[in-house]
C-alpha cells in the first residue's frame, strides 16, 4: 500500500471519529455541473428545526489537491425541511432565480471534490478528496461533469468520508447536462413533501390503480394549470430516449380506450427519468407536474413497469401547414405519424445540435416575392405555421455520428436544403422556442435536390461575367503565417483547406470575369489575399491568365474586407480607368457601412466588344445603422435599409457619370446588395433601366442564400437597358446555400474523425453564398438599338480615314485607324440576315 493511500486512510479515521455528528442534517441534494458558468449546488435541511449557516461552508478540492482551492463561506437560514440554493454568479438566469447565495469565483468541474462543513465538522461530500479521477466520477448521465445529479430520496444523510472511494449511481440519480428545472424544490423522504403546489388528491404507485390521466395534467392552454403538483399516471411508453447522449427520458401515452377525446388536449408527456423502460411497456410513473422550457413533463419520478409488450397507441395525423401553432401544442409529447412529402428548409444546426428544419415545400424570403411591409409581413406568418423542426432526441452539442442523412452526414453523404422525406413517425416535444418532431423511426431522405456538377451557362456566350462571395478569405500574412487573423481560418491548416474549396468553386465556374466579395482588404501586392488566391487559380488551371485588377490605392476603403475582380485575361481586357464609389464620390453611398463599389471595363478578345462591371457589397441587415437612425422597421428589410437603399441610388447615378472614361453604356451591377428582390434598393435600381436578370431567367423562385429556413437571393446580377439584349442567360450555382455548415472547411466543432469524414476539397460549401453566372454575347452595336446590322456597318464606313481614340469601337479590328477593313469585320458580326435593318 502506498504510503499517500495510508495516510488518506489515517486521516479519513481520524475524521470520523473526531468530526462527525451522529446524524447530519444537512446534505447536498441537487449537483448541477452544466455548460459554461452554470454551476450550482443545493442544500437539503431534513429536521424540524431551520438551520443558522453561520459557520457553515463549502469546500472545494480541484484537480486531485489534498487542499481547498476555494472555500465559500455560507449565510442565512435554511428552514425546516427547506432548502438553499449556492450558484455560480454567471450561471443562466433561471438558475439565479432560485440561488440563496452567489458566489463567482472559479468553480468546480466534474474532476473536483466538493465538501459541505459546519465548521470543522464534515457534513457531506461529491467527489474523492486526493484523487483525480480524469474527467469525471460516473458514468453516462449519472457522473460529475457535464450533467446533474439530484440526490436519491431514500439517502437521508451525506457522505461525510470525503477520502472514500466515489459512486455517484450508489447516492444519486443523473439528468442531462443543464436539466435545472427541479433546482430549489428537492423532497427528502423525511418530509414527505415540502411541495405546496396543492394535489390531484393523492398518488399511488401500485399499477391498475386510480391514476391522473395525462390530458388533465397538460390542459388545453400552452401550460398545465398543476404545475407544482404529485401526481401519478399510467400510460404506455412510446418513445424512449435515455441512451448514451440523449434526453435522458422517455414518452408515454394513454392507451386509446382512454383518449378523452378531446383535439385540443393532449395524451402524451415526457417523463425525466432514467429508470429502465422500453417501447410498448405501460407504465406507473408518480412525479411532480413541471413545465422546463415550456415543455409540460414529470420530475423527481418513481417508476413501476406494469407490463411489456402492448399495443402502441394511435399515431395522431398531421401536416404542414398547421393552422396556428397551437395544433402542435395539442399534441406535445404524442406520437404521430406526417405521411405527406416534407421538404428540407435548413441545415444550419445539423453538425452542432443535430436539427433539420422540414417544411411543406421550400419557403421564401418574403420580401424575395412580395412587396415589404404589410404582404411580407403577412407571408412570414404563413412560413411560420409550415414548418416543423426534426431533432436527433440529443442533448450533446457537436454529436458524433450526426445521424441524419442515415447512416451519417459525411462529406459524401450530404443533407441538402430541397431534398425531400416523407412518412415521418416521431414524438412532438417543444424545446428553444420551436416545436420539434424526435424520430422513432429511422427518416428515408431522398436526394431530391441532387449536387448539380457545374453551372448552367450558355455555350454562345463570348463573355461570361460571375459574382462569388468567398466568405472571409484571408490568408494571414501571404507566407504561410501570420494566423489567425480576425476573419477567415483560424490556423493555416485551415486556410490551406479553404483555399482548396474557394479555388475548386472559381475553376468550377468556368467563368471569364469573376466579381469577388469578402476578400481580404490588404492591398495588392504579392502577398495579398487577391494575389494568393489569383496565383492558385492559375496553378489549378494550368495557365497563367487570370489576372487581377490593381485599381492603384492601397486598400479600398476602410472595412477589413473588400470586393475585388479577377479575369482571364486570354478572354478579355481591361480597359479604361478602373473607378471607386465611396462617399467621396456621392455623400448618400456611406463607406463606413457599405463596402466601396468597384468598377472596371472589359473588351472582349473575339470581337472587341465592350461591357463594365460593377462589383458591390452593401450594408448588412443583421449590424443595426441607428447611429443614423436607420433602425430595423418591421416591413421585413432588416436595419439599414435607407443606408442601402441610398447605396443603390447613388451607384446608379455614378454610373451614369461614365467612371471609367469608356463610352459604352453596357453596366452590369453584380455582388452581394444584402436586399431582396423586392426590397428598396432593388427596386430603385430597376427603376433606374435595370433589369433584374435572375428573376428574368429564374423566376420568382431563384435563390442565391437561405437565412432562418427562408430562401432568396441577395447576390444580384442587374444589366443595363443596352446591355440586356446581350444576356444569354443567368443562373445561380447552388453549390453553398443548400449544403450543411458543417461540411465546410473550419475544423471547430468537429471530432477528430469529422475533421476528415465532412471535408473534400470540393466546391460544395465553399462559402455561405451561392455564385452567379451571367452568359454574355456581346456585340458591336454602334447604333444603340439593339443588334448589329447595316446602319452600324454604315457607321463605320463614314468614318473611314479617322484616327481611332482609345476606347473607339467604330475601330473593329483594332489597328488605329478606321477603315474599310473595319466596315468588313463588322459585316461579319451582323445580327440580322444579310444585314438587314429590319
């Protein structure tokens, strides 16, 4: 025997015989180790007499110390049979409400020993003082880290052998991590009660008795009116949900031959429980009636198996949209059965807490379809009573395997906003505010909205102009270090495999001329973000033609990101002055929300045609303007939409203005304008002679970006009355928007396994925003109206013999002069047959 163990021996009797009183009538009665500062202990006083803490306190011994690091002396009275609540001063606002006393200190983790002391008397214990058992006593939901642990009624006294070896199952019963519900209501057996929420008039457990039925404990309003009160049911258990990592209770509901019949009340409820139980066992369950997070349940519960292997209970029938929500709240805790075809909406929480939000077909952003304000407003009421959020029953963050699609998300076997499920059986609970549907069967997705392999474009087009956020690029100090920087990846690891992903999306594109936003404002040279990611696209594409556009300042504007342009330049070339729209420029586009507009010219290299591109990124509706009194109105635009809205006039005006010096009203305004389709800035545009060329080529459905379930497409493409004729075609490529986060290339948040298993250095979820692509057949249109025909051929031969000035398309084949050898490449290029004006 080691010479530490005999001490700790040697000491552990000598305490007992010295320090002990012959029976203690204080005890710990409810642990609560939850997330981040949510830490509390509760304090049972079982005589009949309150107790005067003075001198009374807690200890706590960390890490294995033979020492207190912290010790919290206690103050107050705890009454008879009553108890005390001591919390962390951060713990969660419903934990604050029942603390006696708060202390914010450092606390405990699932490793530390805890002691209760009145004075140097030992009172009770959590924990083995000495020993650091690694990360915790225990196992599963019954152990001291991440859980809480509430002590078992037939325990009426404490632990007052700190030095003895632990168990929390001996002593206690374990929930899931932040269940606080019960905290400051603990029933010791030897009060019989304490509970002055009054009584349904009497429990029994003994099975085939009287019992509550469930639909008078849950009533017809959101609430049970007996919250408070012991009761006891009998019902069959529908689901259960106590294994490793989940809720750490089960369902049950009354047998139909006792439905009271009642739509509006419902027959089923969740028992906190880990007592054993399966599927299709009845069930007497005796607890105290609690509502946790709005969720009507049972707490501090005995259960007595009555018999196994019964009939399951009817499935109540639903489907989407449900009238009001109060539809779902008639059959909290029910099992039901959805056999219509729900569609996919979101998958945003997959990855972290294993949430997919399922719809009847896919919502829209409102003011994506209809005008802001009254008709917006009254389409989000819609989408709100036509979703239900499908929940994997677990309450660890990050989980591994995420279970939904089966047999597991990986990068490979993806979950994608539009694919479809259907005949969906599951119990409906209510948790963080949303109606949740937990799965009792397997779901069967189908892949309804398939991965599409490469942009839709036009094979005529001569010029292919693309929009892309690329989401934060930033690539640290351009040498491989200089990580992490405040945006982007953390590390360079990271940073390697998000340009990966970024540069597989830009190759995928295909394109000619590529707007980019998000990127890292840090200048232009070798080692900026625009070069890195110009030099790679290069490398992967085996050529050395993408180009970047130098507009000669050293940053644009003052934000940490910026727009930027890259193109091939084998494909087209940069003409004229490249122009900045900044509040220089036009007081109403404020730079210091929106990012600066950057706009440059491009001639085409197979004809020589012209066309300008304007890349932009306007403020944000999430970050409020109400330094400028441009608050959030409630008509669905979100903050800062005057800010924008005023963007969006004075770009168009600026462009009007001929910024780059080239004289060709070709414009195409592209980039992330953060307005929907019928939102002000949109409009202001279109009623500028703009035309929305996502809507012209995708309807009223396009969509670009998918935020709270909803889709709709903030990232534009707007051409100009000239050049809209020349538009082949637009698109967006829904390789981002659809895909879940969790697939892309950050690594926080993921086991070690899912490190590898989410990621491939693809195109898919490359960004948050899907890029678009604009199909362009550009032409010599001289004339202005529209097409290329005998007066713009005649235009040319009139001007034969002039000197051609720098930007001059009368000068066809760009030799100087203007010539007949202009007059003939023009010809060529006519649109009409035999160059026909009409």
């Amino acid at each position: 025997m080691s010479r530490l163990r005999v001490m700790q021996q040697s000491l552990a009797c000598l305490i007992a015989a010295a320090s002990l009183p012959a029976s203690a009538t204080l005890y710990f009665s409810e642990y609560l180790e939850g997330s981040s500062s949510n830490k509390a202990l509760e304090i049972y006083n079982s005589s009949a007499n309150s107790v005067d803490l003075a001198g009374h306190k807690v200890e706590m011994y960390f890490n294995g110390s033979n020492s207190a690091a912290l010790t919290i002396n206690l103050t107050g009275t705890i009454p008879a049979q009553g108890i005390f609540v001591l919390a962390n001063s951060g713990a969660n606002a419903s934990i604050l409400a029942v603390a006696n006393q708060t202390n914010g200190s450092g606390w405990f983790n699932g490793d530390d020993a805890i002691v209760l002391k009145n004075g140097n008397t030992i009172l009770d214990s959590i924990g083995q003082i000495g020993v650091d058992p690694g990360s915790e006593w225990g196992t599963g939901f019954t152990s001291t880290a991440d859980n809480t642990l509430r002590r078992k009624t037939a325990i009426t006294q404490g632990d007052i052998n700190p030095f003895d070896i632990f168990d929390p199952a001996s002593d206690w019963e374990g929930y899931a991590q932040d269940t606080f519900d019960h905290l400051g209501s603990y029933q010791g057996s030897s009060n019989g009660g304490g509970n002055n929420g009054g009584s349904d008039g009497g429990t029994n457990n003994q099975c085939g008795a009287t019992a509550t039925h469930i639909t008078s404990i849950q009533g017809a309003g959101t609430a049970s009116s007996m919250v408070g009160n012991s009761v006891s049911v009998e019902a069959i258990v529908v689901a259960d949900f106590q294994h490793a990592n989940q809720l750490g209770g089960f369902f049950i509901q009354e047998e139909d031959a006792d439905s009271d019949g009642n739509a509006s009340t419902s027959e089923g409820i969740y028992i906190a429980s880990t007592s054993a139980v399966a599927v299709g066992d009845r069930v007497r369950v005796t607890g105290t009636v609690a509502e946790t997070f709005q969720l009507t349940q049972l707490n501090n519960v005995s259960v007595t198996v009555c018999a196994s292997g019964q009939a399951l209970p009817t499935p109540a029938n639903i489907s989407l949209p449900v009238t009001s929500l109060n539809a779902f709240e008639n059959i909290e805790g029910m099992s039901v059965a959805i056999a219509q075809t729900l569609t996919v909406n979101e998958t945003y929480q997959l990855g972290r807490f294993g949430q997919v939000l399922l719809a009847n077909g896919r919502l829209q952003q409102p003011t994506n379809v209809v005008e802001p304000g009254a008709a917006a407003n009254a389409l989000q009421a819609q989408n709100n009573l036509n979703k239900l959020m499908m929940d994997d029953a677990s309450n660890v963050q990050n989980p591994d395997p995420v279970i939904f699609p089966a047999p597991g998300l990986s990068a490979d076997n993806t979950l994608r906003s539009g694919d479809t499920v259907a005949n969906l059986q599951g119990i409906i609970t209510y948790d963080f505010g949303v109606y949740r549907i937990l799965p009792t069967a397997t779901p069967n997705f189908v892949h309804s909205n398939a991965r599409p392999l490469a942009p839709i474009t036009d094979a005529a087009a001569n010029l292919k102009i693309a929009s892309f956020n690329v989401l934060n690029f930033f690539n640290g100090n351009g040498s491989g270090g200089g990580f992490p920087t405040s945006r982007g990846a953390n590390t360079a690891a990271e940073f390697a495999r998000q340009k990966a992903k970024i540069v597989s999306a830009l190759v995928g594109l295909n394109a000619d001329v590529i707007g980019l936003i998000e990127i890292e404002n840090d200048g232009y040279g070798s080692t900026s973000a625009i070069a890195e990611l110009t030099y790679a696209l290069n490398t992967a594409t085996g050529t050395s033609a993408w180009k970047y556009i130098n507009p000669g300042v050293n940053k644009i504007g003052n934000d940490e990101i910026a727009v930027g342009i890259i193109y091939r330049s084998d494909k087209a070339t940069a003409i004229g002055t490249t122009a900045i729209l900044d509040s220089s420029v036009d007081a109403q586009f404020i730079d210091t929300k929106n990012r600066p507009a950057l706009a440059q010219s491009f001639r085409t290299n197979s004809n020589r045609a012209i066309a300008t591109v304007v890349v932009n990124h306007l403020k944000s509706k999430g970050s409020d303007c109400n330094d400028l009194g441009d608050t959030d109105i409630g008509d669905g635009q979100g903050n800062c939409n005057i800010t924008r809205t005023q963007a969006a006039s004075a770009l168009v005006n600026w462009l009007g203005t001929n910024p780059t010096g080239v004289n060709d009203r070709d414009y195409l305004i592209i980039g992330d304008l953060n307005a929907y389709a019928k939102e002000n800035p949109i409009t202001t545009i279109i009623n500028a002679g703009y035309t929305d060329l996502i809507n012209r080529f995708g309807g009223s459905s396009a969509y670009s970006y998918v935020f709270d379930g909803q889709a709709g497409y903030l990232d534009h493409g707007l051409a100009s009355n000239s050049l809209t004729p020349q538009v082949l075609f637009a698109a967006d490529w829904h390789i981002n928007a659809d895909e879940p986060v969790s697939l892309d290339y950050n690594t926080e948040f993921k086991s070690a396994a899912q490190i590898n298993s989410f990621y491939a250095p693809d195109a898919y979820r490359s960004s948050d925003h899907d890029p678009l692509v604009i199909s362009l057949k550009l032409i010599l249109d001289l004339d202005g109206d529209g097409d290329v025909d005998k007066n713009d051929v005649q235009m040319v031969t009139n001007a034969r013999g002039t000197t051609a000035s720098a930007f001059d398309q009368r000068d066809v084949n760009g030799d100087g002069v203007i010539n007949v050898n202009d007059a003939r490449a023009l010809s060529v290029q006519c649109t009409r047959t035999g160059c026909a004006t009409n």
